[in-house]
C-alpha cells in the first residue's frame, strides 16, 4: 500500500472513531423514508435500505423512482418544498428535519457526494487546488500550505497524473475523466464514511468509465467508506455493487446480492429493467481477420446513390490565446447509402461530434469534401445550400436544452416546416398530427409544453421534429445517453421501427457501443481524429481488427457479475 493509501485509511479510520466508537453503525441507514410534495403522489414512498462501510450499494430504477430524492435525504438537500418523514441515518446521525448548521456540520465530514456531470459540479473560474483547499478549510483548522500539500495528496489518490501541476490548473484545462477524480478528490477530502455517487460515469465514454469504477473500488478498500451507487446502468452495477436495491415509483420492489438479483430475479419490474439491457455479440473467435478483410466490401466506396460521401476531410479548430490550431478530423473518408444506419464510436474528443457537425454544413472542412446528395456542398450557392441543408436534420442528446420552453410540442414540430415554407397551415397540422401517431405519442400531446413531459417522451418530439421535413439522412448525436434503460430501449425500438418505415439514412453518434450494435448497419471507430476501424456492425463489434476497438469493447461492462468480474482477472491486452 502507498504512503498515501496508508495516510488515507489511518485518518478514515480516526475520524470514525472519534464520531462513533461503535464501529458496527452502518455508513447508511434508511427506515421508512417518505418524501411528498403538493402532488397526489409521494416521491418517495416508505423506502428502507442500509449501507455498512466497505460495501457498495446500488439504487437502481427509473427517473421519477425516487433513487436522487433518497440520496438527497441522505445530505440534507431535500427542497424546500418537500416534507420528509421516517428516518435517515449517516454515521449514526440523523439527516431529517435538522438545522442547516447541523446539515453543515455532517456534510463533507461523514457524508459526501459525487456528481454525475463533474463539469457543472466544478468551479469554472478557480484552480483545481484552490476548490480542494476551500473544501478541506470549511472543516479543519489548516494552513494555507498544509492545505495545498493535502489538496496536492487528495489528488494523488484519485491517481491523477502529476498532482502538483494539475492543482494550478482549471477545469477546462482537464478531460472528462480527470475532472471527475477531481469531484472524487472533493468528495473524499475529510474523509467521509459514505459517499453518494449519483450517475458518476453516465457522461464517460466506456474506457474513462473504466478507470473511474475501479478507482471507486480501489478507493472503498483503502478507506473503507460505504458507497450508494446511484445508476441506470445495469452494467455498472454489475461490475461493483455487492448489494442492489430496486425501486420503482417510490418503493422499494427487491432487494438482495448482486448475484442473486441478476441471476434470479424475483420481480416483473426487475425482469423488465434485465431484459431493457442492450448487450454486445459474443466474439466470433473462428472467424480470422484476413478472411474478414476479403470478404467484406469497401463501403466507403463514393457511389452516386450514397446520401452524404465524406471524402478524405481534415477539421482544425482555431487556436485561442496564440495557442496552436487544434486537429478535430484528419484525413476522414465515409460513405453512407440510401436507408443505411452507420454508427460512430469512440472516446470523448475522438471527433465523432465534430464529424456530424461538418456532415450538416456547421463546420467546414479545410481540406477534403463532402458530396451530399451528389453535390459538393463546397460548390453550390447559397440557395442550393440551403436546399441541401433541408435533406439533413439532427436528433440531439439533451432534448430539454434544443426544445423552445415557450413552445407547445405542435408549435416545436412545425417549426422546422415554418421555416423552409412548406405547406399550408393545414397542411403542417395534418403533417404534425401524422408525426405524432409515428413516434407514438398521443394527438392530445399537441398542446403540452416541453417540461410537462418525461425524457423520452421529450426524445420522441425530437424524433418527429427531425422528422417533419422527410430528410434523407438523421444525424442523431448521443440520442439516448441520458435515458434510463427501460426508456432507451422504447426509444431505440421507435428509431429503428421509423427508419424501416420511412427509409432515411443515420449517422449514429454514441459511446454506447452496446446501443450501436443494436440499429446500426456499419460501424466507424474514431481515435484521435482518425478513422481506425470500419465495417459490418456485428462483426467489428464481434471480431475487431484495431487494438484500440478491441479496448474500447474490453471496457464495456457486461450485465452479468459473473462474466464482468471474471473479465476483470484477464488483463486487459489479453482480453
């Protein structure tokens, strides 16, 4: 054990014993919590669960389960408007209905969270090391140096390369991953004996996800705190939760050991979240690479037919500051034909986002180019552009940021009509109703307004506000992400029932290569700019020629803790 890791479990284990000399308190102990609100129903409705230190704890269920409600009563961050009654316990402490100096008084010291998005957690204008300084001062009795000097080790624990530079630098000088072991680093500075852990990794791609769940189990061994894994991802929680605990509209519906709940699950709301699940093909182990490389065909062949043919296109972003220009794309070649679904995989800053945006005119290129629907978009007019730009719509992640608050869901779907004048006003109406029966919402949804709807239904007014202008091809960029598991399969269902139905092309935009594999035709692997790998779905993501498409897989958690802990035995270059 490192000298940190031993500094860290040696004042984990005193401050533990000077809150409570009973050593066998639970980290977490809820009895019987319910949260209600002015509405008919309580969001939380009589919840039970217990954490112990050393283990790991998942919630899972459904947005609106009342997963974030609980672990917000663990804090003391429950609105205003809540009323809460029952219990909640954090060290043997009780949470509920106490004054805000004594919520301070818990917070930080015995209780600690970890946010899912660490970019909006994170103080954009203050050094990483000031943040954990200002977080180890509000509790302890510390110089300015000796805060530097533990904020400096805090972020040696979270294993982040050369601590000492990085606490002078600022968020947006750090990637996702190293931002996220920062919130890490805040949450563990005075050494809290549980940890909340709200959707730590939703925003990673696969590999940054990795690394994050294994410095989360290596962190629960050397301090020995109880963690509350909050998480719609069945395979997170099989890669390290020893318990779950399933919630469903505010109740608790099973409860029991990892292996248990996925092996023999007992409930039809836990059948149902298992059986949502996308998961990868097996490997095909007999299938050799050379024989692959024959017998496939070179897709990304330019052909008259193809919808959009990217040919041989490099991106640079501008330098700011008199830094140097940033390389987005380099030397990128990609077709996609008529009624095809090609899916872009890669990690964060691979250029998978950049590359849609310069399919759909937003970027321009400074070298190569891109025939779309066999013109060059470079060498159109302004008016032909426009035209071109017409055949093309984008599905975004985060439908609640892209949907006007002020519109009705009518008034978001006939925009798009609006503006390229198509139609009459009865027309448009007849075209919206038509685009609500496809995604499946009701007609009476016409009149709603954004926020009276849950996230995929939101994602389902996208779809057909993509839609309405009939467009050759969807750039859907990370369209599922942010959903729950039993919601994102309703979703991908509905894509790919409307691509069959009405035959346009997709560029598939994720870092789920599980979902990818699911509606998608072809694959693209991007890495660093660059196009590594191409091909037949299944089979690249079956049988894998490029070492870092093969990474990327091995770093997908399998929801079956058998299978995913027994991965974890292989190294991963052998994998």
């Amino acid at each position: 054990m490192s000298d940190i890791a031993k500094q860290a479990t040696t004042r984990s284990a005193a401050a533990r014993e000077a809150a409570t000399p009973d050593a066998t308190v639970p980290a977490l102990e809820v009895n019987d919590l319910r949260v209600t609100f002015a509405y008919p129903r309580p969001a939380v409705a009589g919840i039970s669960l217990r954490v112990d230190r050393g283990q790991i704890l998942a919630l899972v269920g459904e947005s609106g389960s009342g997963k974030t409600m609980t672990a917000r009563a663990a804090i003391g961050l429950l609105p205003d408007a809540a009323t809460a009654t029952g219990s909640v316990k954090v060290d043997g402490v009780e949470m509920l209905n106490r004054s805000e100096k004594e919520l301070n008084a818990v917070r930080g010291t015995r209780v600690a969270m970890i946010f899912q998005e660490p970019q909006t957690a994170l103080n954009p204008v203050q050094t990483i090391g000031w943040q954990l300084r200002q977080a180890l001062r509000t509790h302890r009795r510390l110089s300015r140096r000796d805060a530097h000097q533990q904020a400096v080790e805090l972020l040696r624990l979270v294993e982040i390369p050369d601590p000492e530079q990085r606490a002078a630098q600022y968020p947006h000088q750090l990637s996702g991953g190293q931002k996220q072991r920062v919130v890490i680093a805040l949450a563990l500075a005075n050494d809290p004996v549980l940890l909340l852990a709200d959707e730590p990794t939703t925003a990673l791609d696969v590999s940054v996800q990795r690394e994050i769940l294994d410095l989360l189990l290596r962190l629960r061994d050397r301090t020995d705190a109880g963690i509350l894994l909050i998480t719609h991802n069945l395979g997170v929680v099989a890669d390290i939760a020893d318990r779950v605990v399933v919630v469903q509209l505010g109740e608790v519906v099973e409860r029991g050991d990892v292996y248990d709940i996925f092996a023999a699950p007992t409930q039809p709301y836990t059948k149902q979240l298992l059986a949502a699940v996308p998961t990868l093909p097996s490997p095909l182990e007999d299938r050799a690479d050379d024989e692959r490389a024959d017998d496939e065909p070179d897709d990304d062949a330019p052909t008259s037919a193809a919808v959009v043919h990217v040919d041989d296109i490099t991106v640079r972003h501008p330098g700011r500051f008199g830094s140097a220009p940033h390389t987005a794309l380099e030397g990128v070649s990609l077709t996609v034909h008529p009624g095809e679904v090609v899916g872009v995989v890669g990690e964060s800053g691979s250029g998978k986002t950049t590359l849609g945006r310069t399919i759909g005119g937003l970027i321009a290129p400074v070298d190569g180019r891109i025939v779309l629907g066999g013109k060059d978009i470079a060498q159109v007019s302004r008016a032909e552009l426009r035209n071109l730009r017409r055949t093309i719509a984008f599905v975004p992640q985060d439908p609640t940021a892209s949907l006007d608050p002020r519109f009705t869901v009518a008034e978001s779907i006939r925009e798009p009509l609006e503006i390229h004048r198509l139609g009459t006003r009865d027309q448009q109406n007849t075209r919206v109703a038509a685009l609500l029966d496809a995604v499946q919402l009701p007609r009476t949804f016409a009149g709603r307004l954004p926020h009276e709807l849950s996230g995929g239904q939101r994602q389902r007014v996208a779809l057909a506000r993509a839609l309405s202008v009939e467009p050759a091809l969807l750039i859907a960029d990370e369209p599922t992400s942010a959903l729950d598991v039993s919601v994102q399969a309703r979703v991908l269902e509905l894509f790919a029932q409307l691509q069959r139905d009405l035959g346009f092309a997709a560029l598939f935009i994720s870092h789920d290569l599980a979902v990818v594999e699911q509606v998608a035709d072809r694959v693209a692997v991007l890495r660093d700019g660059s196009l590594v790998e191409t091909g037949d779905a299944r089979t690249v993501l079956s049988a894998p020629r490029d070492e870092y498409t093969k990474a990327l897989l091995a770093a997908v958690p399998y929801p079956d803790p058998v299978r995913q802990r027994a991965d974890r035995q292989v190294p991963a270059g052998s994998r």
